[in-house]
C-alpha cells in the first residue's frame, strides 16, 4: 500500500533496505561498510532454499570485502571449467565449447554457493553490524512522494529515511509505490531443482547441456556432488517431480550420457516458473531497485544475483558521492544511467539464448551454431567472452592491458 501523505521528518536513518534475501543482506552490509546508517526491513528467510548460486569472482572480491567470504567459500565448490554441449535433435547443431577460467589468468571463473549457506553467512554478518538495524517483519505500507521516504513494517513504527534499498524480490512493493511500470514476459519453461550425488569427480566442470526445452544445468559442488537446474515444459517439470528417486536418478544419468557415473537425487525438489521482468527506470522517489526487483530473467549463464551485486555495488558507490542526500534526484539519476546498459544487455543476451533453444526456425539454429563455433575455435574471442561474462568492460580493458590481467577486483 502506497501513500502520498507528507509527515514530519522527525529520526530519519540513512538508508532503508526492504527484503532480507541475499540481494537485501548484502545491500545492507555494503551500505554499513560504507558509512551509513541501515534499517533493514524484512523476515528472516529460512533454510529451506535446496538451490545454488554461481557466485563469480568479482562478486566474490565483493563479499570479501563485507566479511563473509571465508566464511562460504569452505562450503562452495570452485568453478574451473564451464562447457556447453549442444544435446538439440535438430538438424544443424554446433560442437561442445569448454571455457576455462586459466584461459583469463583466473584460478576459477567464481564458486557455486548453496543458497542456504549464503543466507546463513549473511545474516551472521548482519546480525553482528552495529550499522544495522534489523526489523523482521514485512513492510505493510509505503509513503513516497514527499521528503523522507516511509515505510511502515508490520506491527511497527514508521521508518523513514533519505534512500530506501528496494530488495524486496519480484513482485516488489517498494517498485509497486514507486510507481514504477515493469516490462514483463512468461515462458512456456519451469526450472526444476535439486542436487544429486554421482560416482565420478566432477573435476569442477561445469556443463550446460543445451536442449529443445532449455538448458539442463549441472554446477559442481563439495564432493562427489553437483547441482541441477533442468528447465522443461511447465507439465513436464512438475511431473519429473514427483517421480521416484531411482526413476529420477536414472533419467538425470542418461541425459547426461554417464558421464560422472551412477547418479542419485538427493531429498527435496524444487519447481519454478520462468518469467523475465525489466522496469522502465531503475529509482523514482527515493526508491532505489537492486536485484530480482531490477531483473528477472531465466537461470542461464549465472547471471541473476551476480548481476544483483553489481547493482548493490554500483548504488552504494553513487550514494557515497552523495552522503548527505543518497536518495537525492540527482543520485537516483545517476544509478539508473549506469545500471540500463548492463541490465539490459544482459536480459537480452539470456533472452535471445534461450529463445534460439526453443525455436525451431534454420536461420536461429544457423546464428546459434556459427556463434557457438566461433567460440570454440577462436580463442581471443572466446577470453573476451569471458571476462565480459565475469566484469561488464573487463573484455575490452584487457585489449589495452594484456591477455593476463585479472578481473576479481
């Protein structure tokens, strides 16, 4: 609920920051490490999230720099090589494409993280700020408009302040009070997800098998374990999850040819609807967007909270310009002129991917292959791939610097 209503000024925190998921715990730390005071607004999340996140280098760099990495990464496995095969029955169909993070002087192109103990790390973390303020309970009414931004948690006082962080998800209520117009798709596609165990090392090679239906997605984890995210037809996702282990188990091991030996599915599956939502501007009125409520795009090429990072990255820095305004026009201007490019260029490129899998017009599948090709053979391009995957411009600043410049920091 939104309201246009003026009130007194009164104590007013610096920063807001709605949504207590990742995206939410990491805005709020960043903020406090950057010398604001936080108000965090939102419920605990649980730990029922059986899901992983790739969480790459320079997001990673980011969380060392809040404190919190060290404190993950003994529970991550590193991701050394990714590669893409092409498992389409249709007639023109492109070579299996390896990238490996060695290729770019990197160790690992980042880490895949279980969601759960990311979410434990940062709460941790949070909890342990003398910066932040954590209220655990949703916002059940904002007040924009006027001078401060309010929002009014559940049971609570109002809380107004300067900037509010909308990290509130998808469907986000801050975005809604803002006024803020969003763009929206939905697939014909569902992610279903779980984690399996399997009788070879994965040698934290990541693979992307690509099929009619989308990619079917397995990230190594601690072990001889792995996550999988196999985007189906919505009736097929749902159907697969309710099969026996053994039947499920079979059919993970033969889509993936065996290759990392007998498979068995582990307790607890997931299904999620695909959809894609990008908003006309990324702040209005005080409200700042970072994360799912910025972007949403299917689960291809690892791109969803890292992409989340670098909004939290790039607001934190534009509000340090403005310490004593950080919701101030000027700045809310600023951070949106600087996330549009990255945003959507990124939304397009998982768009346009995922479109060429399910189409099945020649002139898409020809484009698809000669690109994936020319991947495969050329390694310059293929490095300026990766670190553009990694660092928006990291590519081209590594033209000017050498082929072994970093891209962590």
């Amino acid at each position: 609920m939104a309201s246009n209503d003026r009130i007194e000024d009164g104590d007013v925190v610096d920063v807001i920051v709605a949504g207590a998921g990742p995206a939410g715990l990491i805005a709020a730390l960043a903020f406090a490490r950057a010398g604001f005071g936080v108000r965090l607004i939102g419920p605990e999340a649980g730990a029922q999230d059986r899901r992983t996140t790739a969480l790459m280098v320079p997001s990673m760099a980011f969380l060392d720099d809040l404190g919190v990495r060290e404190a993950i990464i003994g529970e991550a496995a590193p991701l050394r090589t990714m590669r893409i095969i092409d498992m389409t029955r249709r007639l023109v169909r492109s070579g299996p494409v390896s990238f490996h993070a060695s290729e770019i002087g990197e160790d690992a192109f980042g880490w895949n993280v279980p969601n759960a103990v990311l979410a434990r790390e940062l709460q941790r973390a949070v909890s342990a700020s003398p910066a932040i303020t954590w209220t655990k309970s949703a916002i059940g009414e904002w007040r924009v408009g006027g001078d401060p931004v309010v929002a009014v948690p559940d049971a609570s006082e109002p809380v107004s302040a300067r900037l509010a962080v909308a990290a509130d998800g998808r469907g986000s209520p801050a975005r809604e009070a803002a006024g803020i117009r969003v763009l929206r798709h939905t697939y014909e596609q569902a992610a279903l997800v779980f984690n399996f165990a399997h009788g070879r090392d994965h040698g934290f090679v990541s693979t992307e098998f690509h099929t009619e239906t989308g990619p079917f997605t397995q990230v190594p984890l601690p072990g001889r374990r792995s996550s999988l995210v196999w985007v189906l037809r919505p009736e097929r996702a749902e159907e697969l999850a309710g099969f026996p282990d053994e039947t499920l188990s079979a059919l993970v091991e033969e889509r993936m040819q065996s290759a990392l030996g007998k498979v068995t599915v582990e307790t607890g599956r997931q299904v999620y609807p695909l959809s894609s939502a990008i908003p006309v501007t990324f702040a209005r009125d005080r409200i700042a967007l970072v994360g799912e409520a910025a972007h949403v795009f299917p689960p291809i090429g690892a791109q969803g909270l890292n992409l989340g990072i670098r909004d939290v990255r790039d607001l934190v820095e534009i509000a340090a310009r403005h310490p004593g305004d950080p919701g101030a026009p000027a700045a809310l201007d600023a951070y949106t002129r600087r996330r549009r490019p990255d945003i959507v260029a990124r939304t397009g490129a998982v768009h346009a991917l995922n479109r060429s899998l399910l189409s099945d017009m020649l002139p898409a599948q020809v484009a698809r292959m000669a690109g994936l090709g020319l991947l495969g053979t050329f390694s310059p391009l293929r490095a300026f791939f990766m670190r553009e995957g990694l660092q928006p411009g990291s590519g081209f600043s590594a033209m000017f610097s050498g082929p072994r410049k970093q891209v962590g920091r």
